[in-house]
C-alpha cells in the first residue's frame, strides 16, 4: 500500500523473490499526495488504503511508503494485527552509516526532521556526518512522470547535499525509481563511487521472514496481479509504466493472463 507508485520498488522486490506470490497493490489517487497531509488526515487514508487491501484477504501487508509508516504504522499495526503482519518501510540509514559516511538522507519535507528520522539517526549514525535533505516535489514528479519536474527537483536536492558525501539514503521510495538519475546528480568528479541504499529489498525480504516463507525466484511466475485505486479495482496507472519496475510487474501479469 501506497498513496502512489511509490509501492513499486517494494512490490517488484517482491515478485524477483517470489514469482509465484499474488500480489494486491493498494494506492489512493483520490488522496494523494499524503505528504502535505496532517499525520492525524493521512493516518486516515493510510488506514482506508490498507482496510480495501485487507478485504482481500492478504498474508502480509507492505507499507510500501516512508511517510505513512512514519505517521500511521502504529495506528495500522493497531487496526490489523496479530491477524495480519504489516512490515513498515523504514529509511536504510543504519546499513548506509556502516561504511562511515559522511551521508545524506533524501526524504520528503514530512519526513524530513521528523522525530522517527532523528532518533533513526541517533541509533544508527552516531558518530557520522548525516544530512537531511528535504526533496521538494520529486516524489510528486515521479508520480506523474514528469521528466521535466523530475530533472529540476533531483538538482534542486543535488544542490543541498555536501560534496564530500560519499552515501545517499534513498528515504522515500519514490525515489528508488529514479535511483540512477539522483547518482548521475550527485556524483562528484573525482570522488569514489556514490553508494546509494533504498529499502525495497530488505522490505521485501522482511515480508518473507515474518510469513516463514523463504525466496524461491526460480519459481514459476504464476503469481496474481490485482490493482485497487482508492478501493476499486483497476489497472496499473500508465505513469508506473514509465519505470522497470512498472513494467516488470506488467509483463508478469500477462504472463499469467497467457498460461
């Protein structure tokens, strides 16, 4: 679940893990975005979002949005557990301050000097150099893909970010879609490698551990796609089939659809 597309990185983890998962996506076009949302409104729908998901009787549900597991896991874990785990989608701060920084945190204005991203940042980087950097309007332009807006808002964020940082957390996951153009801005000349860390990996690998179940990607790719828009199904809106991602989970529902 997701206000956007957001939940693609996480999703398409999961289905490399397993091929044969059934997969519900939960977004909310009729709310988003959440970020400019007070946490008590975006609770709200995050709440509405994973209820239309739960009624379809999942094993597991993803928060697949930093924001919304910042201001409603508690309230999300309250609602649906024990009866159905809800792995939330937590920032990559403490693999990415393991290599000793300095690091720059990319994440959404909301997220941005919240007290769940500080305290993220006094658990795990104390003792590295570690800059928060609020993204305006990416995640909003990778919903609509915008390239344009996608261009201006990865420089406008390139600029607030130190040159000698040698890590980037990807702490939203809308921005794990455009990984590859946020390195291209922050590479310096000159300088190692930029390490980026999203979260949709370890996301997806919690999701197993929780149901016990172990990744098996050479399964078959059997595995259900169903869609719900703000609770009614539909389809992958088309601007998700701008990225890999998008795509990848496309071509494996049609897969399906031809077996």
């Amino acid at each position: 679940m997701d206000s956007g597309i957001g939940l693609l990185a996480a999703t398409a983890a999961v289905r490399r893990l397993r091929p044969d998962a059934d997969l519900v996506l939960s977004l909310d076009p009729d709310g988003m975005p959440w970020g400019p949302r007070t946490p008590e409104d975006l609770t709200g729908r995050a709440l509405a979002v994973a209820e239309a998901a739960a009624a379809h009787r999942p094993d597991a549900l993803i928060v697949g949005c930093n924001t919304a597991t910042v201001h409603a896991l508690t309230a999300l874990r309250a609602r649906l557990e024990p009866g159905l785990p809800v792995i939330g989608t937590v920032p990559a701060i403490k693999p990415a301050a393991a290599g000793g920084g300095p690091l720059a945190i990319w994440a959404t204005p909301a997220t941005t000097g919240s007290p769940y991203q500080r305290d993220l940042i006094e658990n795990f980087a104390d003792g590295v150099a570690v800059t928060e950097v609020p993204c305006r309007g990416l995640a909003e332009a990778v919903e609509r893909a915008d390239e344009t807006a996608i261009d201006a808002a990865v420089a406008a964020a390139a600029e607030l970010t130190p040159d000698d940082v040698t890590t980037v957390v990807l702490g939203c996951t809308h921005y794990e879609l455009v990984a590859e153009r946020i390195r291209a801005a922050v590479q310096r000349p000159g300088r190692p490698p930029l390490a980026l860390h999203g979260s949709a990996g370890a996301v997806a690998a919690q999701a197993l551990r929780r149901l016990g179940e172990q990744p098996a990607p050479g399964a078959p790719a059997s595995g259900a796609l169903t869609v719900l828009l703000s609770g009614r199904e539909g389809a992958l809106p088309t601007a998700a089939l701008t990225y890999a991602e998008g795509r990848l989970l496309r071509q494996a529902a049609a897969t399906r659809t031809a077996q």
